[in-house]
C-alpha cells in the first residue's frame, strides 16, 4: 500500500499563551523529529490551568480534522507530580496529554482505548520537571506522526481519568442547572445546555436564566437580535449560547465563565 | 503542463480572536478536504465587526502573496441573513467571504469578476445559521484549493457589494478631511490619506491634524522623531502616519479608529 | 547528493503583536519567493522594543529547531537608520535581523561567523524606511531557504554588534544582583541567575531577594508550592524562577521585566 503523500498533523491547545516561548520550543522539537508533520494550533489562549474550558475547545475542534490526527492537549497543572501521561486513540484519531481529565469525553466513548505514556525512549534527556510539553508531549507526537505504533507509547489502561459528567443536573420538574462554559470573544455566553440532550427545546417554549436575566426570545441569527437586548441563540457548536447583536452578551449580563445558569422548560 | 509541486496557498483574516476554537474548526475542515493546503493566517484580531479596518488589512497584505492564493474574509455580522457569500477572481488571486462590503476595493478593480457562492454541495451539512466561516467559507476555499474551477462555485453576478469609497473628500482649495483606519500595535496612527493619491505631499509642505494636534514634521525614520513628540511618517502602507519614537502616538494624541484627521497642503 | 525532502524552517520572532497586518505581509513575501518553505511563528509579542526579551526569547527557542533553520528576529526600533543588517552563522542555525545587538548571545559563541547583509538585488524595491521585516528581512530569508549561499548576502564582518553580559554581577563575597529577564503568561517570574553559571545551587542553601519577598524554598514542580506562597523553581528554561501554584508570583511580588533580583548563597 503507498504511503499517503499528505502530512500527519499535530495540532495543539494549551494554555501557554502567545506571549513566551514554549509554543516556539515545542514546534522545534515536534519538527526536528518529524519535518514533515503538519502543526496546527487550535489555541493556546485557554484559561490558565482551565480544564474545562480545554475540554470545550477540544470538542468544538477535533471532530473537523482528518483520520489519524494526533491531538497534543497541555493543561497541566501537575507536570511534574505523580500525574500520568496518557495517549488515547478514538473517533480514528489520537489523544496526547496530561491524564488530569482534559480527556474526560474522549475516553467515555465507546471507541476509546488509553495507553499511559511509559517509554521513555521517545522523551527528551532529561526532561524537566516543569515542561512536559517539550520534552514529552511534543516528541512523543512526532514520534507518531512519523508512523509510530501506539503500542510502543506504552501498555493499555482501563483507568484514564474520567471527571464526573459537566451535563446540567436536573432540579425540578421542569428545570436544570448549568453552567457557562466559555465566553468567546465577541462575548457570546456559552452554557453547559446541549440541544442534543434536550430535543424538547425545539417543540417547547423555554426561559434560560442567566445572572439576572430571564431569555425567553430564541433566534437563529445574530442579526435577528434586537438591538440592546440578549436573546437566546442554538448556536454553531450545539450548546445553548446567550447573545447579543453586534455587542457583549457576556457584558450585558454581568457574568463570566463558569457562573451557573437555569433552564426550564415550559 | 505539469502541476506545481507547490501548496496552494489560503489565507485567513477573521475578528475571530484567538481564544476561541472557531479558527481550529475551520483549518480543520480545509485540512479535511485539502490536505496540501497551506493556511496562513493574516488576522484574527480585526476589531469585531470592523469592515474598514479588515479591508485595511486585506490591502496591506494580498498583494504580498503568490498567484492563485485564495484569500477568505470573515467578518460577518450578518451571518445567517440573507447576505450573499461571494468569490471574487482579481489580480490572480481569489477572494472569499460574506458579500457585505468587506471586497469594496477588490471589487473595484477593472479585473474583478465576481460569483455568488451558490453551490450548496460544496458546503458542509446541515450549514449552521452562525459559523459559515466553518461551514461554507472553510470548505468552499478547501474546494478552490483543491483545483475546483471558480465557475463551478456559482454564477457570475455584476451586483457585489461595493460601499462607497473612504477616500478623503475635499472640504476646501487645499484641506481634505478624511479618518483614521486602524492604530498598530505600537500606537502608530494609520490615517486614510494615501500618498499615492497626494503627490504635491513630496514638493509642498503641508500639516496634518489629528485630535488636538497639527503635525508639520516630516520624517523618513522612526528613529528621526524627536523624543516626547509625534511626526508624520511617509509609511511602508502608502498612507500618511502619525508616530511617536518608541512611544504610542495614539495614546499621545488621544485619538481611536475612526476619529476624524484633516490634510491642508500649504 | 539528493536534495532534502524536508521543508526549510524560518521561523519569526518579532515584536509586531498579532493585530497587525505586517506578519502577514512578510509571510507573503517569504511564500512569493520560496513556496516550500515552513514559516514557523516563535511569538510576535515580544514587548514593543525590547532586545532583552527578544535575546531571551531566541535563547529558549532556537536549540531546539533541526540544522539549517533560518531564525529571523524583528525587534527594530532604528528600522530605516544606518544601523546595519546582520546575518549570522552559528550552531549550524542561521540568525538574520537588524544588527542592534539582539544576537549578542549568537554572535559571541566560538562558532559564529557574521555577515552584514548589503546584497540590495535581493531586497523587495524599493525598500520603505519603516519596514524592513516585509523588504529585507523577508525576501533574505526566504533566498537562503531556497538554497543562497551566505556569502551571497554581504561580506563578512567582525564587528558585529555585541552588548555586554546581561548576566549577574558579583556584588560580594556570596551575593550577585541581577534582573527579571522575562515574566511569562502564568506569572511565573524569570530570573537572570543561570543555574548553569551557580553550580553551587545544587549544593548550598541560598535565597533570593525579589521585590520586599527573600525566597528560600526550593521546589521541583509547581505542585509542590503550598497555596499561599511564592518558591524558587529550577525551572526548564535553566533559569531561577520564581513561581506560584496556579497563581501569579509576579502579581503576589509586585514586580515587573527588568526589576532587580539578587542571589545570596549561604
């Protein structure tokens, strides 16, 4: 069988930020292994040591790339600690980070089979105690990339860590709360509501209560929003988001990432 | 005719920001359909919703690329309307985004043929009502990258939207008035008087004034502005700039995007 | 022999921010000339002028790239003036910019071998006076990654510019003072005090003096650090840094780049 001409890709999502050098440092290393490794960043602006916010960005991203992509996720409040590495392969693509939970969806698929990253053959010498991005995330992906086995990352886990479900709880009857789970930057308010776990939404009237608000109004575009007001939008990404027309719903709303929120359903 | 080795080029400008996943999704879906595709980013910091500075910023940096680049737009407030999406072919190059004004100067050029992107089997499915960028844009480009003929993207149309020109306008026998266009990153102060379009600025003095200020001094150099004071640079972007030594001119000034600035040549 | 399948790698370090235009404009001119290349970003928000964040920066970023990579290090601010440009040879890298002592470290290794770049056929014409990264920086680079030999580029220089030592000095018999080189997007807060230049560290209790703050607890990972407080950290850059766990040590200290620091070995 040819070997396909396109190149493997890295992508990856931190949050290291775009002011220092540790991208840089990794996508020296990620291509000194691997030239022809195709890195994309999908963001390295996540809140720092936010694992939820990581796990929201992942979901929103990795379904839209190509078979075989390998997914390099830092979040890592606890490089360096007894804290596992873990390579998980699902949806024929691979998983590469901290086993702190950043990988809490990906490993509940039925699909998902984990490895904890042991073999320090493929890591930098020595490896920091606070870099892991560099010295093992990064030349373990191109490790791969160049067509490295998963088995040789290390041996099959059964335990990933897998943090409790985000999904809202129920609280009534006709009620459940949420959370927000990322402001994004036009300051459309995202919560923890799927429109896929409430198929109801789409025969039922339904207020979402946010801060001080009670969103009754659902509209299926930006623009449709009357000026000055927030209404409620089933948004790109599935989830129920509060928006405003061409201005901050975040701001208009007085509330930040992680703030709960209400839904009911009338 | 043999093909080129080289990938074909697409370039992103977004008010997107960087936070967000929705630039990951949409590299995504290109590196899904065109795996060869180059994707460069221009911007994704253009100020929400600013058509003026985009189109500032898609003129500073489509003429710097190769024949063939396919350059996608989007800064879309009117996403989900009824606004059209729109491939412009001019200077060998191709350009794609909502048919909102943000193309006005391609648009004008005596080469310009312009399409309404109709071809709905070229998009993803369902298309959502808020992220054309990773619905329609992302894998229309993808398409185009791939060799996809421009015709085959939707009929020719001679109506695309063209906003009239930010040129300055004559308020006087030798005093035009026109805006600021964008601020830099370094407080340099981007005005929308062109040079190419004042050639008496090289024989007869003349001053500019901006906020509070009448600036007369002429320098060729940063570095040729006294300390504590703001001159006029002849700038690399063709426009007349106002700029401080190491120092923020906007901030100086006190001046935004948008204020007004007043060209009298003496 | 054959010709590398592998891309050659420029990689950019600049102070230009990401809003801008001007990183676009050079990749633009970098891919008009040398389609094949791979434009690395290693960041663009270094602080506006700063050759000492810059120096540190290329420092933390360049040894990890594979041979032959071309780093090209904006940070300008006498673009225009007589200041030279300066191509150097070291460590099997290439390192191209404005010739302000941003290579300082580069140029005093055993290996170095500098040019000044004075070659104008391979400038874009005409060069403007306020943006060499787009005329000269770019189209140099992108020549060398298809194949132009050094020597092409101007004729070799020994007087390269060299700032002093930016490290500590010794202050008494077991004190030095130095400074905080760089603050990254934790908080976490780089020292100038090179655990390579102090093998004493490993050995002898010390403290360091940062803002009102003497620190004497040494830790191995962030982790490790009680909530509450700031610690020393051997950090993976080689530097002492100090650092909080999940909280900003340059906000709990109170200091900023450039504030001094001072190492005392009991």
């Amino acid at each position: 069988m040819p070997r396909s001409r396109s190149p493997r890709i890295i992508t990856l999502l931190t949050d290291f930020g775009q002011h220092d050098h540790y991208v840089g440092a990794m996508k020296g290393v990620i291509l000194s292994l691997a030239p022809e490794a195709l890195v994309v960043d999908v963001s390295h602006e996540v809140a720092s040591y936010s694992l939820a916010e990581a796990r929201f960005m992942l979901a929103q991203s990795w379904p839209y790339f190509p078979e075989k992509t390998i997914h390099v996720v830092v979040v890592d409040p606890g490089v360096g600690t007894t804290r596992r590495a873990i390579l998980v392969d699902a949806g024929r693509q691979l998983f590469l980070g901290p086993d702190n939970g950043v990988f809490s969806e990906i490993v509940r698929r039925e699909d998902a089979r984990a490895r904890v990253v042991t073999n320090e053959k493929l890591f930098r010498n020595p490896v920091s105690s606070t870099f892991h991005g560099r010295d093992i995330f990064a030349p373990v992906a191109a490790h791969l990339a160049m067509g490295l086995a998963p088995s040789r990352v290390g041996p099959r886990v059964d335990n990933a860590w897998v943090d409790p479900l985000t999904a809202p709880t129920r609280t009534g009857k006709r009620t459940w709360s949420g959370e927000i789970v990322s402001i994004d930057k036009f300051g459309n308010v995202i919560t923890s509501f799927r429109t896929a776990e409430f198929p109801q939404l789409a025969e039922r009237p339904f207020v979402l209560k946010v801060g001080l608000a009670i969103l009754g109004e659902v509209v299926k575009t930006y623009a449709a929003i009357p000026s000055g007001t927030v209404a409620v939008v089933l948004a790109s990404h599935g989830h129920l988001e509060a928006a405003a027309n061409q201005d901050s719903a975040a701001r208009r709303l007085g509330v930040a990432c992680g703030s709960p929120v209400e839904l009911e359903i009338l």
